[in-house]
C-alpha cells in the first residue's frame, strides 16, 4: 500500500530535516535571511513542522493541533533542541496517522481551499511529501550558502 512507502518517506525526510539543522555550525545562522533569500532554514522547518502537524496530524488524524502558519515564518531563534523535539513529534504523527489510513480512504476527497481543483488524499498525501522535499532543499543550500 502506499502509505507504506509514504511513511518511509517521510520519516526519511524528516530524518534529514534534522541532520541538516544538527549541520548548522553556528546555531544564529539558522535564522539568516537577507534581500535575495526571504525565509530563514528555522522558519522553513517550522513550517514543514506546522504544515504536516495541520494536514496531516490534525486535517486526517483529527489531532488538537492549531496550525499558526504566520508563526512559521515569524518566530525567531527556536534552539536546535526544540526544532529536533517538534520533528520528532511530527515524524510520530505522521506515521501514526498514515498507519491508520485504508485504500478507502486514499481515494476519498480532499478539499484543501474553495475554487480548488478536487483531489484524492492520496494525491494530497504525495504532494505533501514532495513539499517536505522541495523546502529541504532549500534548507539544505541555506546551510551551504551561509553558514560559513
């Protein structure tokens, strides 16, 4: 099934998350943003953090948890522990949740926004996975690009 390679993914991924703010060598430099790159590598991750936690934590898993998205990109020096804490808290979510989805309830609907194209959890799912990826590379050359 699907939410089998789905979970491995995300775990993977997440896993990685971790690596790359553990990577940091000067903790401050996870919240260096400047004219040309607008979100910090800790704003990122507390996005990804709080974009998991609503869609699928608390969307699919009917979780308490309140999404602040203006937060994840306003909060400022949350330490490396912290970070490591919530994605810990995440990747246990995600697979709990994901672990307890049918084929049913892949193929049902899922309507993010009004005026939205229809989509299946599933689909919502996979573009998920590859939203964790696209802002991990981002994150990833953050690091490279200014932790120096």
């Amino acid at each position: 099934m699907i939410t089998e390679t789905l979970i491995k993914l995300f775990r993977r991924d997440l896993n990685v998350l971790k690596q790359e703010i553990n990577a940091y060598n000067i903790e401050e430099n996870l919240w260096v943003s400047n004219e040309t790159i607008s979100n910090s590598a800790g704003n990122l991750a507390l996005h990804l953090i709080g974009n998991l936690n609503h869609f699928i934590g608390a969307t699919l898993g009917d979780s308490a948890y309140v999404r602040q998205r203006d937060l994840e990109f306003s909060l400022k020096d949350v330490t490396k522990e912290e970070m490591i804490i919530q994605i810990d808290d995440t990747i246990r979510v995600v697979e709990s949740v994901l672990n307890h989805l049918t084929d049913a309830d892949l193929q049902k609907e899922y309507k993010r926004r009004a005026f939205e194209d229809v989509m299946t959890t599933e689909y919502f799912l996979v573009h998920l996975s590859m939203h964790l990826a696209y802002h991990l590379g981002q994150i990833n050359y953050h690091r490279r690009l200014l932790d120096i």
